[in-house]
C-alpha cells in the first residue's frame, strides 16, 4: 500500500498546492487505487504520476466544499474517455448524487462505464473479503465525514518445510491447508492448518479525515491506526481562525493521534498563506510527541510495508 498526495492545499490553490486529493493505492492488495476528495485539477496532478485513471475504483468525498470536489466532472469524464470501462463507486454525504448528475448531464458528459454514487450515514460503508471502511461524521461548518480503511488480516504463509515434515503432497491440498482447512492425506492421517502455517498477518489501519476542528469523533475513527491523515490548516499562531473556520492546527491534528494511540501522523490541508520557510516552523510546534509527524506535500509518496512507513524519495 502506498498514500500518494496530489493535493494538499486548503480552500484554493496555489503555486505551491493545488486542492485536496489523496490517493490509496492498492495496485499490489486488488490492482486498483482508491482517492479521497478531488479538488479542482487532480486530473491534471494525475497527469504527474504513473496513475491510470481507469484503475481508479473508488473515491470517498468527505464533503462538499469546493476545494474537495471541483476536480470530480473532469476526472470522471477523462476515465471514460481513456477507455475506463470498470464501473467506478462514489461514496460522499447527501448532496454529492444531485450535484455529479446534473453537472454530467448539463455538459453532455456521456459516461460509458457504471457509475455508482452512494451517499452515507456514518457506520460501516463498504466492506468485502479484503477491506472494511467505516465513515464518521466529524466537525466542519458543513457536513463532514471522516473515513477509517482496514484491512482484513491476511491469510498466513504456508510453512512447506513443514507440510513435508507431514508428507503432504505438492498439489491442492497444499491449498487447502494454506486457506485454513484441515486435510486428510491418502493413509487418513490428519494435517491441520494451524501446524503448517505460520501467524496470521494483521492489515493495516489508515484513516483519513476531511475538514475539521478538533473533535471527539476524529479520535474515536482515528484509535489505533497504523497512519492517520489529518488537516492542519493552520498553527498555533492562527489557532484563533481555525476554531471560526471549523478548521484544526497541527497541534489538533497531533493531540487526535495522541489520544487516538495512532502511529503514524501526516498532515494534509495547509492554508495557502504558510510559505516553505512556514512549514518547517509549523513542523517544529509538533516536534515534541512520540510519534512520527510529516507534512504532506503535492506529489509526496509513502509506503507502507511490514508495520513501518516510509517517505519515498522524490526524482
Ligand atoms: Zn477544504
Ligand atoms: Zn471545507
């Protein structure tokens, strides 16, 4: 799993941000990625990367500000365009379905693949063999949800050291041992699944909330995640604004991991008005907590493999 950031400003953009978009991708779990928010000119973020549209599978809005969802027609049009005919699931709050359907149909927009566009109520919104994704709604000036991805645990290695150990043959039984099934081999011997696998993998955790101030529910979504994605539009020095925007500060942001037991925190949503130099001064206001703190940039890539998260290096 990689989380890939297109954009990372707040409100609008700006040369050094464009507006929110985050990327999980799962080319290696399902073949696929998944997006959060689509402000203004993601496709052309896109255009950026190794990303196809088409291999876009889900997108989760947070909720309706402009910053979040002006990017949605364009994108959506362009995957038909470029051959995407996998359907494509929308997950966002009442409103989301009007605002896509009429916008498509006031362009002329012809989409050839199956879109489905769910609007939710907090609690468990999707969930298949592999993923759970819960939604919860947190604290904006409008209706904002939150989004916690987990991920199954993974089946357990096979030990074929061991299934020789027991004489079992190479063939499907091995499989059946593998997927946790007890097999009975050709004398009527016994193997169970427990004595030639190894432990159970736990998945990983990611939660990724939209715009909010520091609420109750950003902790309660975001406890025990391996990496939380919160907003940090402001500091400490412009605390005052983040409390009448329904907005959060870094320090917010940092307080939610903390009391969350999270892992791993990045911060996303910067307003435009904090410069490089600002960054690595709002950086050093969070410097003081236990666990690793990033600010996310456009383009800022993370990949999390074996428990541990890591920055990949930029070109
Ligand atoms: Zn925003
Ligand atoms: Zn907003």
């Amino acid at each position: 799993m990689q989380l890939l950031f297109l954009g990372t400003g707040a409100g609008m953009p700006s040369k050094q941000r464009n507006t929110t978009a985050t990327v999980l991708k799962l080319l290696d779990e399902r073949g696929t990625f998944w997006m959060f928010d689509c402000g203004e000119a993601t496709q052309h973020q896109i255009l950026h990367t190794t990303l196809k549209p088409r291999k876009l599978e889900k997108l989760f809005i947070t909720h309706l500000h402009g910053d979040h969802i002006y990017g949605l027609p364009g994108l959506l049009g362009s995957r038909s365009f470029l051959g995407g005919d996998e359907p494509l699931t929308i997950y966002g709050p009442v409103g989301i379905k009007a605002w896509i359907e009429l916008t498509l149909a006031t362009s002329k927009t012809h989409i050839k693949y199956e879109l489905n566009i769910i609007e939710i109520e907090e609690g468990t919104i999707f969930e298949d063999d592999q993923f759970i994704v819960e939604a919860k709604l947190l604290e904006h000036v409008i209706p904002c949800f939150g989004y916690k991805v987990m991920q199954k645990p993974l089946p357990p290695e096979l030990l074929i050291e061991k299934t020789d150990a027991f004489g079992v043959p190479r063939g499907p039984l091995l499989r059946q041992l593998k997927e946790g099934h007890d097999v009975e081999l050709a004398d009527g011997r016994i193997v169970k699944s427990f004595e030639v696998t190894g432990k159970p993998k736990e998945g990983f955790q990611v939660t990724i909330l939209g715009d909010t101030k520091f609420c109750k529910n950003s902790i309660l979504l975001s406890k025990g995640s391996d990496i939380v994605v919160h907003e940090g539009t402001f500091d400490l020095e412009t605390a005052e604004l983040a409390g009448l925007y329904g907005h959060s500060t870094i320090v917010d942001a940092a307080n939610v991991c903390k009391e969350a037991d999270a892992k791993h925190l990045i911060v996303n949503h910067i307003s435009a008005r904090f410069m490089p130099s600002d960054i690595k001064e709002m950086i050093t206001q969070v410097a003081h907590y236990d666990f690793p703190i990033y600010i996310a940039h456009d383009f800022t890539e993370y990949d999390w493999a074996n428990g541990q998260l890591r920055k990949i290096p930029s070109e």
